[in-house]
C-alpha cells in the first residue's frame, strides 16, 4: 500500500485490527517517507528507525493475540522535550546535546504500554522558548506548507511532522502556545489541556505553572484518540489532578454545536498587528458555527493588554529557576578546561544555552531578585489572577470562547523578528496557561499566500471532550482539515 499515511487514526486502529496490513508495514512505510522526505522538512532530531521496529513487531504479536489497545501498532513522533529512557532528548539545546535519560516520560510510557510505536524525537525552539522553532541547537524546521517558512514553535517539528505526513499524531507540550500556534501556522489540530490533565513527569521544565502536554494530529478525532490514551492522574506529579478522565473518541458527538453559545471578546479582534486574512478566515469560521446553529455572543476580556508583560514575567522567572540545574555538574554540556569551579558554571551555561535561553534567564533572575520581587513577580502574580477571574467571569454568559491561534500566518525563516515582536505573536495564547484553560486550535483556511489559518477556542476547566466535539462537528461539516501541504502528496 502506498497511502498508509493518508489513513486517519481511527482507519489505521481498524486496518491493523483486521490485517488489512500489519504494524511493520506501517512503520517502515513511515520510515521510508521520512529518508525520503525529512531532509526537506528537517522536524526530526532522532529517528529511532530500529526501535520503532522492534516496537511494531511487538504489537503486531498483541494484534495476533487479539487483546491489543486501539492504538497499538500506530506510529507516533515525540517532542524532544518527553524524557525517552535510552533515547537521546535534547530540547533543542546543546547543553543537553548527549543527555540520555535514564526513565521515560509518563506521557511517553502510556504511549508505549499503549502498543504505539515510537517513529523518533522531533525539533522545537531550545527548551521550549520561541515561537519558530528556529531557536533549536541543531537549526531550523521548514513548514510543510512552504519551505521557506517556519513551522511556528516551539512544537514546531511536531507540526512539521505531522503536516508533511512523516507522522500520523505527535505529542507537543504548551507553556504559552507552543501547542496552538505551530498547528495554527501547519494547518493541524492541537489540544493544550487544562492544566493537570497531562502529566509532566519526564517532560524538561520549562515555566512549571505553565506547561502542558497535548496531542497535535490532522484532526479532532485523532486528536481525541492520543489524548485517550495520554490523560490522567500520575502520582508522579503533584500537580496532575486525580478526577476521571472522559473518553474523549466517545464524546466526539457528545457537545451539539446547536444552542452552543461562543463568546466573541471584542478586544480580540482590534490588536494591532492582527492581520486581514487571518481576522477574515476566523470570522468566516464563527459564521460556519452559526449555521451549524452556534449563538455568537460579543463579550469583554479587559486584561487583554496584560497578557504579554505577565506572561513574559512568570514564564523567565520560573525558567531561571529550573533552568539552574544545567551547571555543567551532573549532566548536560560541560565547558573544557575549567579553571575553577565559578569558571565551570559560567563557561558551562555561556556556551551550553543559546541566546533566547540566556535572555529569558536573565530577565527572570533579575525579576526574582531581592528588592525587585515584589515590584515584578508578585505583581504579575495578581494581575494572573485578575486574567483568570476576567474568563471565568466570561463563561457565566458563554460556553467557549473564540480567538484567532495566531495574529499572522507563519513567518519566513531567518525574518528576524525583535524579541518584543515575536512575544507580540503570542497575545492570543499566553492567557490561557495563565489561567490554566484548556484550548484548541482547527485549521479554517489559508491566507492570501496559501498558508494555513487557525481558529482557536478557549474552554472552562476540564472542557477537553467538549472542544474537541465541537472542532469534530466543523469539521464534519468543512474540508479545511483534509487539505494537505504538496510535500505530503509525494510518494517515497
Ligand atoms: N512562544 C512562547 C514562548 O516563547 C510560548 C512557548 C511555549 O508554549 N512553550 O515562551
């Protein structure tokens, strides 16, 4: 067969099922795309071809014994931010060039007891910081959709490997966005959870109050199939939540777009900087929602101008301070020929950590500091909270919330935005991890240049299953989510 990779989740779950083809077919039919096509896309960083192998003959055997997991046999791609036991995990950065971990993931061994087959560790910005993926140790991703362009960030190989069919799901994790803008700007669907349904055990910390792990795939409904498999409570991480996980492929018809009321914040759709294709492709999507029977209702989110300074405090500060265990001492990169001990921190982290790394460390020390911390941490603190009691105030009035993933569409690589630019990239993202909100991103079109758009939705707590419901109702509806970039339609 030589359309494996054009086969949803629940078509591969069936195909293996009934041995319509087997989990090494599939495997090495995904390997073969990725010789043949990654060195144009460049989203992998570790391509983990003999494992994944080994992986599928062992799920081809529980398939044979018929008391195999939905997904077992499905291949999968991981950010190299999930810790994989024996597997090199990077996070984009040369401090952790060689960093070989000695345990997986949590999110990585439910893939695994699940039977799903790890294809590799794909690109994102160093540690999770960016918005382009072009802030990883070993450069730049292409977007699929043009290779010129980023994929967004920082799950950016995620999307890129899933938007060029060099993976059918993969997992992304969501601090400020990462989750949302790459599948906005690759025309993919991506969940970040609410905070605490995704266990961050294994998963390198970025800004812990944060982050979030997610499913990123061409679909709501393959989207709810990883997160079935990925959601819970770990005890391994104090802050996952213990409270029943739905079944999220259940629900997929359990939310009626009918009656359903999206909130419209008015502020939203004013920034400056939102551009005109994207503003119309969203609305054309809320109009969508509205034929399907969906209200609009307009509402208010005041502390929209918040966002940016608040996020781009609490993030830097708590990144300084996981940050710190990188000194060159137990593990990661160590600088030659210390002189002495000082000399080893300073050289380790000088040379280990690139730019953005270094900048957002020292912005979060120095908010941290004695005399500085409750003019800034503390202060951004509260204004957090105001952010979240300004959404939960909204869904009195509204059952989800309707954004644009992103003010543009993806940037060209090497554009070289300021700093400050790119962190104004993120103002529709960064309130929803402040306020621990679940959200999703659906592609709704392409801009003027034929790269895709995104719609994002913002629930309450919890709200996975309803989300994901109502993106698999549009897009029972539309045809948005089956386009495919030209990169994926050759054969390898
Ligand atoms: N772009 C944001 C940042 O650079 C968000 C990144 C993320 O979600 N990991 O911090």
């Amino acid at each position: 067969m030589t359309d494996l990779h054009r086969l949803s989740i629940r078509e591969l779950s069936e195909g293996l099922k009934t041995a319509q083809f087997s989990s090494r077919e599939l495997t090495e039919h995904y390997l073969k795309r990725i010789a043949h096509i990654d060195p144009k896309v460049k989203s992998y960083v570790t391509v983990t071809a003999e494992q994944a192998l080994a992986e599928a003959d062992a799920a081809d055997a529980a398939l044979k014994s018929g008391n195999a997991h939905a997904l077992a046999g499905i291949p999968l791609a991981h950010k190299d931010i999930f810790c994989t036991q024996g597997i090199k995990t990077t996070a984009g950065s040369k401090m952790l060039d060689n960093f070989i971990s000695p345990y997986d993931a949590t999110v990585v061994a439910k893939a695994k007891a699940a039977g799903l087959v790890t294809l590799g560790k794909v690109n994102m910005d160093e540690f999770a910081m960016g918005s382009t993926s072009e802030n990883s140790y070993v450069g730049a991703t292409s977007n699929p959709w043009a290779l010129d362009h980023v994929p967004g960030g920082s799950s950016g190989g995620s999307a890129a490997a899933v938007a060029a069919d060099l993976a059918p799901i993969a997992t992304g994790t969501d601090t400020g966005g990462s989750i949302r803008q790459p599948a906005s700007f690759c025309g993919l669907t991506g969940l970040k959870p609410t905070y605490g349904r995704v266990s961050r055990f294994g998963m390198i910390a970025y800004a812990s109050s944060l982050d979030q792990g997610g499913p990123m795939a061409r679909s709501a409904e393959d989207c709810a199939y990883l997160m079935n498999v990925i959601a819970g409570h770990d005890a391994k991480d104090s802050t996952s939540i213990n409270k029943e996980v739905d079944d999220y492929v259940a629900n997929l018809n359990g939310t009626t777009v009918k009656g359903l009321r999206i909130g419209i914040p008015k502020q939203y759709f004013n920034v400056a900087g939102l551009d005109a294709d994207v503003k119309a492709r969203v609305e054309e999507s809320l109009k969508k929602l509205e034929e399907m029977g969906a209200t609009l209702v307009e509402i208010d989110l005041n502390m929209t101008e918040a966002y940016v300074p608040t996020y781009y405090l609490i993030a830097p500060a708590e990144a300084s301070s996981n940050l710190s265990r990188f000194d060159g001492v137990r593990y990661g990169y160590r600088c030659e020929n210390p002189v002495d001990l000082m000399d080893l921190y300073k050289r380790s982290r000088s040379e280990g950590f690139g730019a953005e790394v270094q900048r957002r460390i020292l912005i979060g020390t120095y908010a941290l500091s004695a005399g500085y911390y409750d003019a800034y941490y503390v202060k951004a603190q509260k204004v957090r909270r105001l952010i979240q009691q300004d959404f939960l105030k909204a869904f009195e009035n509204v059952d989800v919330i309707a954004a644009p993933s992103a003010p543009t569409t993806a940037y060209k690589i090497g554009a070289n935005l300021s700093p400050t630019e790119m962190y104004l990239g993120d103002i529709y993202t960064l309130a929803v991890n402040l306020a621990g909100l679940p959200a999703i991103n659906a592609p709704v079109g392409f801009d003027k240049d034929s790269l895709p758009v995104g719609l994002q939705l913002i629930g309450n707590y919890w709200s996975e299953s309803q989300l994901l419901s109502i993106v698999h109702q549009y897009q029972q509806n539309t045809d948005w989510h089956t386009k495919r970039a030209a990169i994926a339609e050759e054969n390898a």
